[in-house]
C-alpha cells in the first residue's frame, strides 16, 4: 500500500435529529443522521407520521368515499 493517500481514520461524534448521539470511527470526525436506532419505528414499535407538505390530507380528500 503507498503511505500517505489514505484519510486519517479518527473518532467521529453521530448526532441524530431525535438528539440522540453517539460515538463511532469514520474518516469525518462529525456525522448527522436523521433517524437511528432509537427513533426508527421499526426499533420502538411507535409509527411517527411526519406529514409537512399535507400529503395525507390531500390523499384523504381526493379518495373521500361519499
């Protein structure tokens, strides 16, 4: 292997949008995630809906059974 062309492989800090964090190794010493093991519905067993654009509104409006 040629030395020196590889990026230095250090401790990285993850933060997570929920606040969670943790340390891991990567070559970036700080990495956010959006969803971990700790917020991701299949882990807790909780269904979050996170609805900005009102998707489900419209859907639920357009398909409304009269």
């Amino acid at each position: 292997m040629k030395t020196e062309i590889h990026p230095d492989y250090v401790t990285t800090k993850v933060i997570c949008a929920c606040g969670a964090t943790w340390e891991s190794r990567s070559t970036i010493p700080e990495i956010h995630t959006e969803i971990c093991s700790s917020c991701h519905p299949f882990y807790t067993g909780k269904q979050n809906l996170v609805d900005t654009a009102g998707q489900i509104e419209k859907f639920n409006k357009r398909y409304k059974k009269s």
